[in-house]
C-alpha cells in the first residue's frame, strides 16, 4: 500500500488501528458535540470497546 493511501486511511476511534475499506466498519457524528466523525472498527464494534471523540472528549460505548 502507498503511503499516500495509508495517509487517507481512517483510524478506529477505540484502538487507532487503521480501517482499511473492505473492513465492515462504521462511521458516525459524535453524539454530544456533533461535529467530529467518529470511526470504528469491525473487531471495537464486535467488542463493544469504548470510543473517544477527539473534538469535545465524549466517551461511548
């Protein structure tokens, strides 16, 4: 993979890792400050591991 793509690749809210776009992932706006998109990964999603919204620090589930 070029750095280019990994560079545009989002990361999981829960554990940084990057999603690549096969991966059953999902993306949402953050419940609280509804600005920030919030990435999460298959395996989080499957684990119910908390996110963190980088804008305005909400934690969820």
């Amino acid at each position: 993979m070029s750095d280019e793509l990994l560079h545009m690749l989002p990361k999981c809210g829960c554990c940084g890792k990057l999603i690549s776009p096969d991966e059953r992932s999902v993306k949402f706006i953050c419940p609280r400050c509804g600005e920030a998109v919030i990435w999460r990964s298959e395996k989080c999603r499957m684990f119910v591991r908390h996110y963190t919204c980088a804008r305005c620090g909400f934690v969820g589930p």
